[in-house]
C-alpha cells in the first residue's frame, strides 16, 4: 500500500538547465528563449552575440509567419574572444545566460523576456568598461520574389497566382533608437481565396486577420545613439545592419527591444500604441521569473532511472514545454511547423536557401491533425490558460465558417477544413486552382484533404475537458461546438438526400459517406474516427447544465443517429477497422485507433480493450505505418493500452535528444524542426504512461516501467492534481489536492 503523505519534496528545475561551454556554429545551434508571446533564437558565433525574433501573429500579406528580424551584440574588448564560455538557459526563471572571459576582463549577459509586456531585455556586466555595439539586422530591406518552394512559406504553396513578394520592412533610426515595422498592403492572400472560393458577394461579412496589421518594434539602449549602416550576408542571406553604439565605455549597458502587433489604420496610430509598451519597459524580471516559478511548479516529469534513455526523455519533455510557456499569452496558437523557434531553413535542408522566414507547411495556414498534439499535453500538464489562442483561433473563424457553409451548399453549420487559413478558408493551393467548372464550391480540390474536417471536434473535446479538468468558464466556446456538429448533422443528411429519397440508413443511423479517415482512408464510409469523434463530443455537450432541454434533446437525437464503429479481421483476431469501407490508403496514419486516442472509448479498464490491443498487433496497416518519429501517435496508443514495453520503447526513441545542439529541436520529419506535434506527441506518451483517466477513476503508471524511479505532479478532472514518487518499483509517497480525490486513485504498478 502506497504512503500516503501530506507533502512531497519541491522539484528542482536546475538540473535540466541546458549550459554549453563553447560558442556555436550557427542558427542551427541555437538556444530558445522566450516568454509571453516572444521567441528568441540566441547563439554566440565567432565571439558576436545573435538573437532571431520572433512573435505570434506576424502574418504579412502573404501568410508567411515572419520573423522580426536578427539583432547582433558585439563587445569591444571582445569577452568571448577568451578561453572561457558559457551559455546556460536556466529553467526555474525562463531566462538565459551568456558569461566569457577574456584575460581580467569578465563580462555577464542576461537575454529575459517580459512575460507580460512584448519586451525584450539584453543586460551586459562586466568587470571592466566595454563598449557596446547592438545592431538591428534585416533582409527585408528590399522586396523579395519567392519562387518554388520557397512558397511553402506562405499560403500559395506550389501554386502561386502570379508574382508573389515578400514586401520590404520599414527600418530606420528614429530618437537615438532604431524603428522596424512590415505594414500589410490592402491587397492580401486573403482577397485571393475570397474571390478564388466564389465569396466575393459575402466579403464585407468576413473577418479578415490580414487587413490594416501592422507589426515590428523598437530597439535602443542606454546611453547609446546611432552609428551608422553596414550590409552583410549571413549563409546565403544578404542582409543591411542598424548600428546602435555606446557613447563611452560602461561597465553596464542595458539594449531593450520592444514590440508591438495590432490592427491600425495608419503608421502614426502604430507608433503611438509602441510608445505605451515603451513606458513598461523599466518593469523588473520579478514578475516573469515569479510566472515561470509558478508554471515549473504546476506540473513536471522527473525520471531517475539506469535506463539513460528514460532520464533524457523527462529532460525533453521540460525542455519542449519550456518552449511551449514562451507562447502562453498569444493571440495566435503555438505552430506545429516550428512554433517560434525556426532558424536558416538550409540548415534543416541544404537545398532551401532562402530567408530565416521559411517553414516549410505555411504560416498562417493552420494544420489541425498536427496542432491539435502541441495541446492535448496541456490538460495533464495543467496550462489550462495556454490553451486559450488555440480555442479562439476556432471561435473568431466561427462566423467565416458558417457563411462558408450556408454558400455552398445552403444549410447551417461551420465546416473548418483540415488544411484552414487564418480567416477560416481553406488554403487556396489545396482547395485548387484547376478544379472541374462544376465542382461544388465547398469542396477542396484535393486527394489528401477531400471530405476531411472532423478533426475540429478534438478542439472542440478539448475545450470541454479544461471545463473539466481546470473549472474553466467555457460557456463563450458553446456555438462553436454546437455549430460544428450542425454541419456534420445537416450535410451528411444532405449528401443522402442528393443519392436517394432517404437521408438514414435502415437502422435510423447518418450515413458518413464520403468521409475520410484522418488523410488516410479515402472516400471513407463510416470512418471510424469521426464516429469515435460524433459520440465522444456529444455524451459530453450534453452533460453540460447551462443547454436547455431543447438543445440537450436536439444533441440526444443526433447521439442515436451515429452509426456504430465497423471491426475487421485479421489470422482470427477481431481489430478495430478504420471505415466500414473506403476506396484508397493516401497517408500513413492509424485512425482505427482513435478511438484509444484521443478518443477514450477502448483503454485501461474499459471494454473492448483485448479488441483494441489486437488492432495494434496485428492491423497490418497499424504494423506498416509504426514509427516515433514527428507526429507518429504510436507510443500514444501503446500507453492507452498498457502496452507498457512498446511504449516504453516508442516513448524514449520520440523523446531521445534530437541530434541538434539544443535537445528538443526534433525534426523536421514530415513538417520542420523545431517539429512541435513531435514534441507533443512525445510528452502525451509520457503522461499517458504515467497517468491514465476515465471518468472519476485515475489509474497511475497503467504504462510504466517499474524500475523508472519517477517523481511527478500532473492534472486530473475535476480540478485535481496527483503528485507521487515511484522508487525501487514502490510508490513510496502520495499527494492528492483535493484529498477526497485519494479514492478514486488505483495503483496500477505490482
């Protein structure tokens, strides 16, 4: 019998402190640091200090997700052009820390970021006065055409309309400072998909992210003024520089960066709303540090084990959600493709010399089978509030999708694609330019995408777990998933009604045809996933007390109507079949077993599970198609299983130091590095190893490996935090909050 303990000991974070001890090659090397909604890419070449900048919601006319721009640090006399060095991120406070020496001269640089204003602070100490040179660096300083595949940066992809720019940036000294802002020309990728997608006639109605932004910032410094221009080309990137230098030799200067992003209509508006982040920025580090003490606090994975792989996947797993904390107040979601940490693209693939602006798979084109496993990990991990851009990316396109639906094809509902723009449109590339004359406009052009859109429903799953998980107010969120079920109600009636007299089959159940399951079986007839999708969703909406009885009445109906999930054989074995039937294989995703997950209907302690763990032993697709790699779910469903050697196995192999010089730069596998659903796969599986849910009940390590001694804190429903260590195959301590919560815990290690 476990011990049941009041208190547990407190979790250090400094042992995952990442510290290097020489200077780095080059933007591939580099270290995140971030907070609020800013990410830096930081790194010290050849004894000059880098950072690349980077924010949520830089969306430019093309939907390419730009950088801010690269700021250089150079001293003179130059520290790091010593023998001793150091670079350490330091976890616990969300900062970093840069160190050199170079013989009596010893000099200390501090790179934090406010968490709670867009600024950016660069501290240089130093033993002996040292002059400062800090250099805004730009290769936006011209326009740029983008051909091939350097579209893939954007939303036109392989299939550009025309000549396709990236607009230059404005730069220039200003107060002793230096001002760069990229302003969005009237004309954007938006208006294209409008017309393209036959919505002109409904424009004025349509929410437009695009329109009037205006991003960029500021950068100055203490007792510095301006020292002149200088050109350069970093890899194969020209690029002009800003200088800004000290007017005397200090043993202390402070550079301060301050961003600004918003809507207005005219530069001046921009400039005066830059001015109000300014006057923030003499507020001291206490508070970041205080945010980041409280988010390590949450929740944490601290494995200590002979098995090395297993220590450095808890490592990974601190690592990674550091970087997801650097977007915890965003407008916009942390992306799959990189999230705010992409560096040179020709350092991920030597044939793509192009900008620090390049991802591959878009900016603000929006992936949901990929985003939606950068934020399943947050519910157990606690970052209820870091879900909140990812929900209301879905809700401000609420009102698009809905137009979108009632145009094609003249019922209610919202119909989000899989591959959905920023404005709630699918991307024009695979929507498709060469598209039959009477193909339906609600349609993608596309053999991967067609008939995919069920994925939203996780989001909308979701959002009711932080109900349950964290008490969270989710009445706002309500239409979203109300709407999104109407489309699936009302357009496969429809789709019936266009085949024959009837919109249900013989047993009074929808028929989902065509569907999809996942970009993997196509032209799916009752794809198991949306039906897993369909029951799992509505049993919970209509849990909820704020529906009335004709809405709980309406969303019962449509519970009865889901058609039942279809099983296949394989040498004997009853398994989970994927569709009822379905035309081709077009990816290499296991859909049959969503329904493991996320979807929770087979798992630990449930029925059907003997079914569920046939599925993944012996589907031969399931077999095929296994990998850890990117946003592989394997090591998922072997957890959900208690398939506890696999997903041991998969697990470490996901969450394995990534080959880079910073541990948790994955990829890019099938997206780009830093690849983020990699990351968060891998944390799922750690978790789901570890801790398991189902309704009330809370299973702990249904997936473990007793000889990992483990010390954990992660959240459960009902506004419960489980904190326990496993040592010597024991669960030697226990902490519940609330502690009537203990009851429902079953142990599940022997």
């Amino acid at each position: 019998m476990p011990l049941w303990l009041i208190t547990t000991n407190t979790f250090s974070q400094e042992k995952d402190n990442v510290t290097w001890t020489t200077q780095s090659n080059n933007s591939s090397a580099s270290m995140p640091v971030g907070g609020g909604d800013i990410g830096l890419n930081l790194w010290v070449e050849k004894g000059d200090i880098y950072l690349y900048l980077s924010r949520s919601g830089t969306f430019d006319e093309n939907n390419t997700l730009l950088k801010l721009g690269r700021v250089k640090l150079k001293l003179s006399p130059n520290p790091f052009a010593g023998e001793t060095f150091k670079q350490e991120l330091i976890l616990k406070d969300g900062y970093a820390q840069i160190t050199g020496s170079n013989n009596k001269l010893n000099t200390q640089i501090k790179v934090w970021v406010n968490v709670f204003n867009p600024i950016i602070h660069l501290e240089v100490k130093s033993s002996q006065k040292v002059i400062t040179e800090a250099s805004y660096e730009s290769w936006r300083f011209e326009d740029r055409v983008t051909k091939g595949k350097e579209n893939n940066q954007n939303s036109y992809k392989w299939a550009p309309q025309g000549i396709v720019k990236t607009f230059k940036d404005e730069i220039s000294f200003k107060n002793n400072s230096i001002q760069f802002y990229h302003q969005n020309k009237p004309e954007t990728v938006f208006d294209v998909a409008v017309k393209q997608q036959g919505l002109e006639n409904r424009k004025t109605e349509l929410f437009n992210p695009l329109k009037n932004l205006i991003f960029g910032g500021s950068m100055y410094g203490e007792n510095m003024f301006p020292a002149g221009n200088y050109t350069g080309t970093y890899l194969n990137t020209p690029f002009q520089g800003w200088k800004l230098k000290s007017k005397a030799p200090s043993r202390s200067d402070q550079i301060t960066i301050t961003l600004n992003t918003g809507k207005a209509a005219t530069v001046s508006d921009w400039e005066k709303s830059l001015e109000v982040i300014k006057d923030k920025a003499k507020t001291n580090q206490k508070a970041s540090i205080k945010w980041w003490n409280e988010y390590w606090n949450k929740s944490f994975i601290d494995i200590n084990a002979k098995d090395l792989t297993a220590n450095q996947s808890a490592k990974n797993y601190q690592l990674f959600r550091y970087m997801l904390g650097c977007n915890a107040f965003g407008k916009y979601p942390t992306k799959f493709n990189g999230g705010l940490f992409t560096f040179d693209p020709q350092l991920t693939d030597s044939t793509l010399n192009y900008t620090p602006d390049f991802r591959n798979w878009g900016g603000g084109t929006h992936t949901a089978q990929n985003q939606r496993l950068v934020y399943w990990p947050m519910l157990k991990s606690g970052d209820f509030d870091m879900m909140k851009p990812q929900f209301d990316f879905y809700l401000n396109l609420l009102k698009n999708a809905e137009i979108r639906t009632e145009a094609a094809w003249g019922h209610k509902g919202a119909s989000f694609t899989e591959q959905l723009e920023n404005f709630g449109l699918p991307n024009p590339a695979e929507y498709g330019w060469k598209r039959p004359v009477d193909f339906n406009k609600g349609m993608e052009y596309n053999a991967w995408l067609e008939y995919e859109w069920d994925t939203v429903l996780e989001f909308c799953m979701m959002i009711l777990e932080t109900e349950r998980y964290g008490g969270k107010n989710i009445e706002k969120y309500l239409p979203l998933i109300e709407s999104s079920l109407t489309f699936f109600k009302q357009h496969y009636a429809y789709l019936a009604k266009q085949r024959g007299a009837k919109a249900l089959d013989a047993d009074g159940h929808l028929v989902l045809y065509p569907g999809s399951g996942a970009e993997t079986y196509k032209m799916a007839y009752n794809s198991t996933s949306t039906i897993a999708a369909f029951k799992t969703v509505l049993e919970r909406l209509i849990e909820q007390p704020s529906l009335s009885e004709t809405q709980k009445a309406e969303w019962t109906a449509m519970l009865k109507s889901i058609p039942p999930i279809s099983f296949r054989q394989f040498d004997g074995h009853t398994t989970i079949s994927p569709a009822k039937l379905w035309e081709r294989i077009n990816n290499t995703e296991s859909p049959q077993l969503y329904p493991v997950y996320p979807w929770g209907i087979y798992g630990v302690g449930k029925p059907g599970l003997d079914t569920a763990i046939n599925t993944f032993k012996y589907d031969s697709d399931v077999l095929k198609f296994r990998s850890h790699i990117g946003w592989k779910q394997d090591n998922i469903f072997a957890a959900r299983l208690g398939l506890t050697n696999d997903a041991a196995r998969l697990t470490t192999a996901k969450l394995k130091d990534s080959g880079r010089r910073f541990p948790a730069f994955w990829g890019p596998a099938f997206d780009w590095t830093p690849d983020h659903n990699w990351g968060g796969s891998g944390m799922i599986g750690l978790q789901e190893m570890l801790m398991q849910v189902d309704g009330k009940k809370i299973y702990l390590f249904p997936a473990w490996p007793k000889e990992w001694d483990v010390h954990f804190k992660l959240h459960a429903p009902y506004q419960t935090t489980v904190e326990g260590r496993l040592k010597d195959g024991k669960l030697i301590d226990l902490k519940v909050l609330p502690e009537s919560r203990k009851a429902d815990i079953k142990i599940m290690i022997e």
